[in-house]
C-alpha cells in the first residue's frame, strides 16, 4: 500500500471519531422520540418546577429524579407560558406533574343543594292542650287520691273532694227546680225546654242552677248523678278534664282554700311542641310547613315534626329565634323537658358554587385557582356566600362554566407563592437594609462556620451552614443545633420535631 493510501485512511478515522465524538456531544442533551430529536433545554424537580439544573440528577428536596423540558414542548407551551407570565401568582403544571400531585378540577355550576339544619330541640306540652283545674269558691279539701305529679290520669279520673258552704245552697236550689222539670233528654238529662210559659220559667232557673254548680266545679257527671238521684251530694268531686300527666299538685287533705286557687295542673301530651333555637340566618331558611327529623338521643326512635312558627322573639343571651315544631306523641314517649335531636332539611337559594375544597380562606380573603388554559393556573379573589354540605356559594369572582381547582389547592398554592417569591423585582433588595441587623454572635458563627454544607432538618435538602446561620434559620434543642433553609422550615420543625427527626436525621452538636 502506497504512503498517500495510508495518510488517507488515517485522515478518513480521524474524521469519523471526530463525528462521533460531536455526535455524542450532542446526542447527551439530546433524545429521540420516534425519528425526531427533542432537544434537553434543562432538568427540573417534579415536585418543585422553580429548581432547574443543566444536567440530570437526583431533586435534593425530595430524592425524585430530576425532569427534562425539551425545547420543543416549551416552544409549544409559548401561549401558556406567556400567559402564566403575565399573571401574577398564575402557575404552569404539565398533566404528568399533576398526575403526581392529585390535582382534580371542578366547573363552576348553578346550583341550589338542600342543606339540613341539626340542632337541639326541648319538648314542651302544647299551651291549647294544657288545663288547669281552679276553686269556685272557698272552701276545703276532704279526700285526694292518686294525684301525684307525673301521674297518667284519664278523662273524669277523680282526683279529690272538696265542700264549701255555698255549694250546698246551689245543690238544693238545682233540685228544687229539678222537681218541676220533667226530663226530656234522651239521657234523662234537661237538654231543651217544652211548650208552656210555667215549663219554660222552670227549665230557665234549672239551667242557671246547672250553670252555677260548673262554676263551683262540679263535673257534668255529678250533675247529672245528683238529677238521677235527687239526693244532695256529700262533697264536690274535683275530677281530670281529659287524659293526661299531672304537671302540677297544690291541695292536700285538709287544705283551706281560696276563690280561684288553682288545683291542678293537666296536660294532653297526645300531641306537643319541639322548641329549638336558630340562628337568624338560618331561620331566614326556615319556613312554617316544612317537615322536620326529630330523634330522641340515646334511644333511637325518631319522629316527625312540622314547622309550625318561628316566634319573633329573639334570645338576649344566644342572640337566637324559638323555632316551633308540632309532632304527634304515639305511646307518650315524648315528655316534658325531655332533649331531642332535630334535623330540618331547607332548600338553599340557587346559585353559582364550587367544591369547598377549592376555596382558600386566609380569614381575610377567600382565592381558587381557576384554569385559564392548559395546565395554567391562576389565582383569583372571590367573595363567598352560603356553605352547604361540600359545596361553597360564590357570590363574585366566577362565572358560571369556568374550571377551578378542586383537590390538590394547596400544592397549587404553594408553587404560586415559590414562583411570586422568585419573580419579586430587586428593587425590593434595599429594604432588607433596614432588617434589624445580626448580632456579633451570629456574624461570628457564620465567619467560623464557612463553606460546610448540612441537611436541613425539615426538607432533607442541602444547605449552606454559613447562610442558614447568618439568616438565623437555626434551632438548639437538647444540646443539638439543626440548620433550616428558610424560617417557614424551621417552624415546620419547631411544631413536629419528633416527626422530622425521624425522617430526616441530621443536627450538630456545638
């Protein structure tokens, strides 16, 4: 082989390493996808975009594999880019990130959902229902029986006997005008007068007699005993007006008492009141007729209510209405002053409203994060109305079709204020000439402690001692010094130091 062949086929390797060589260069930030090449522009931690790298590794924050963004789909995401630039805190998230971070969206609908209200409600008798037995003259009590409160007493029950001077004259006034009456009710009872002016006279002093006695407290069954018998009666029998429980006793045997002493005190409990207290924005929602849940705590049974009123008057101490309810009692299982669960379902006015989930409420304002295109999120101002079950009404800031964030906001959050806090203009810098200035103790920890890296005791990441020393992002706790990236770090740990000591083990002792 001549000289010239060999100098040829020398230069012909040459160049092909060469070629190699520079191919490699370029394929090492450089992949395939199909037959094109997608440029690598840079990496990026998964869980934390704003950190870049020029090469692949490991996120020093979380151990994930660092992500490429290719040129191409940057190039691609230019609308989304530039939008997420032009809003303030607007983020950008590609769908496998959000994948990663539970990110779920949720349209903004027109609704008006039922709410059910839950309070306590007490039982009370219902006032139509309760009677009171009272004295029509004075006189005394001779005999009581089975009158104690809380007794189930039935309709004409006698309860006790009773005399008075004035009751004898009217009984015998009664029978006398009784004589000269012939009965014409079917019971044997005067029910209505005959012809004749003498009948009627007689008939007329009968019914005032008869008046007199059940105004004295007499029972309409003792008239009509003393009618049959013609026989003037030992005592007035004082006698239960229906059936109920005795709520209240004022006699004993041998008691003197007055005109208009009250006796008893008798309830129907057949049916009662449920009296509950509501706030006055809830009782805006409540209207008579709806019908409401009553459970009796502890036992089980539960009953049904209807909204009868709700009493104007307003609690001065709760700052609450009465709310009203009419139940039946089957089997007088609901008592007096007895506590009961309520459970009133009311219809909430219709109106736009998102997932609770997706509003963030500082207490000041309320924020969601709405998407404005593809896997760009912007943060938004709302003011908020109603809250019912897992839905939030939004009075301003929404319209009606648009797509917020409903899980995964708090991420969402959190890499808008990371990105806010990278993008803030250096024009803020000098202001942190007037941050009260670091004590010498501090400056010479940071001077001594110098270019040593440590692991931040909350995060896991890599830090510098010096700065985090010198920022006074440090913590001493039994004798062991931990450093911090930044303070929102080192309150995460000063909360739960028990919990990232066990993830991250890491602190210096001095």
């Amino acid at each position: 082989m001549s000289q010239i062949s060999r100098v040829g086929i020398a230069l012909a390797v040459v160049a092909a390493i060469a070629a190699s060589y520079g191919l490699g260069r370029h394929t090492s930030h450089s992949q395939t996808d199909g037959k094109a090449l997608r440029h690598v522009l840079y990496y990026v931690d998964p869980m934390h975009p704003a950190y870049k790298s020029n090469k692949p590794g490991i996120a020093p924050d979380c151990g994930m594999e660092l992500k490429p963004v290719y040129a191409e789909d940057l190039e691609n995401a230019l609308p989304s880019s530039s939008l997420a630039q032009s809003s303030p805190g607007a983020v950008s998230i590609e769908g496998s990130v959000q994948r990663l971070m539970g990110i779920q969206m949720a349209t903004v609908e027109r609704s008006g959902p039922t709410r059910v209200i839950r309070v306590v409600g007490r039982v009370v008798p219902e006032d139509t229902r309760v009677y009171r037995i009272t004295s029509g003259s004075d006189g005394y009590i001779r005999e009581t029986y089975n009158d104690s409160v809380g007794e189930l007493v039935k309709k004409d029950q006698k309860l006790a006997t009773s005399y008075g001077p004035e009751y004898l004259a009217v009984a015998s006034g009664f029978l006398a005008a009784e004589a000269g009456v012939t009965p014409t009710g079917k019971d044997g009872y005067h029910t209505e007068p005959r012809a004749g002016a003498v009948w009627a006279q007689g008939y007329s002093s009968l019914q005032g007699y008869t008046d007199r006695l059940r105004n004295l407290g007499m029972s309409e069954a003792q008239i009509k005993a003393m009618a049959d018998t013609h026989k003037l009666p030992q005592s007035i029998d004082i006698v239960s007006p229906v059936d109920g429980f005795i709520l209240a006793r004022n006699v004993s045997v041998g008691q003197h008492f007055d005109r208009s002493v009250e006796f008893y005190r008798i309830a129907d409990l057949s049916r009662v009141w449920i009296l509950a207290d509501v706030f006055g924005s809830e009782a805006q929602s409540v209207h008579p007729g709806a019908v409401a849940r009553v459970t009796l705590s502890g036992q089980g049974r539960t009953f049904a209510a209807r909204v009868s009123d709700v009493l104007p008057e307003i609690d001065p101490a709760t700052r609450t209405l009465k709310l009203r309810l009419e139940a039946d009692n089957p089997g007088l299982a609901l008592r007096p002053d007895m506590y009961a669960d309520v459970e009133l379902p009311v219809a909430m006015p219709t109106g736009l409203t998102v997932p609770q989930d997706a509003v963030l409420d500082s207490g000041r304002e309320q924020r969601v994060f709405v998407e404005r295109s593809s896997g760009v999120f912007e943060p938004r101002l709302v003011r908020t109305g109603w809250r019912s079950a897992d839905r939030v009404e939004i009075v301003q800031g929404l319209a009606e079709g648009e797509r917020v964030v409903a899980a995964g906001t708090f991420l969402v959050d959190s890499e808008s204020r990371l990105k806010s806090a990278a993008e803030t203009p250096r024009t803020q810098e000098p202001e942190r000439q007037n941050a009260p200035a670091k004590s010498n103790a501090q400056r010479g920890l940071a001077a001594s402690a110098g270019r040593v890296k440590v692991k931040d005791a909350a995060c896991g990441m890599m830090i510098d001692r010096a700065k985090a020393i010198a920022d006074g992002n440090t913590l001493t706790r039994d004798g062991v010094t931990y450093y911090f990236c930044s303070d929102s770090c080192k309150k995460k740990f000063d909360a739960q130091p028990e919990h990232y000591l066990a993830l991250n083990p890491s602190g210096h002792r001095p």
